[in-house]
C-alpha cells in the first residue's frame, strides 16, 4: 500500500496519506475538504544500486548509506 503525497487546492497544506483504494476519497487533514491533488513523491535512488544524496547527486554504491563500515548497504552490515 503507497503512500502518496498531496496538496490541497482549497487551504494548500501539502500531506502524505496511505492510500488503500484507488477509488478511495482523499480529505486534506487541515480543512476537510476533498479538494486534493496528488503530487510525484521524490524518493532515493540511483543508477546501478547506488544511492542518491538529498541535492540529486549520486553517491559510491560501494560505501554503505550510514558510512559505518564497508557494507553497500545497512542491510548487509546488519546495524540496524
């Protein structure tokens, strides 16, 4: 199940909702209004399994993402 984000058009809170149905009814948090727009979600990801750093610019994919040990990702050293 996706988590998207959203604006509403009517007061402009941007939010995020877990959105279970397609069909489902956004209502915006802040109003209650259904006059929402879903917004593309920016995530981190880079070409060959590397990663992306916040400004857009990739990183090694051979240093792990939180640089405590040699592991490409923390998944394979384990620390979390």
């Amino acid at each position: 199940m996706p988590i998207y984000e959203f604006k509403c058009q009517d007061c402009g809170r941007d939010f995020e909702e877990l959105v279970i149905s397609r069909s489902e009814k956004i209502i915006c948090p802040a109003c209650g209004q259904a006059n929402c727009q879903k917004h593309l979600s920016s995530f981190r990801c880079g070409p060959s399994g590397g990663t992306m750093d916040l400004a857009g610019g990739s990183t090694s994919s051979s240093s792990s993402s939180c640089g405590s040990c040699s592991a490409p990702s923390c998944a394979g050293c384990g620390s979390n």
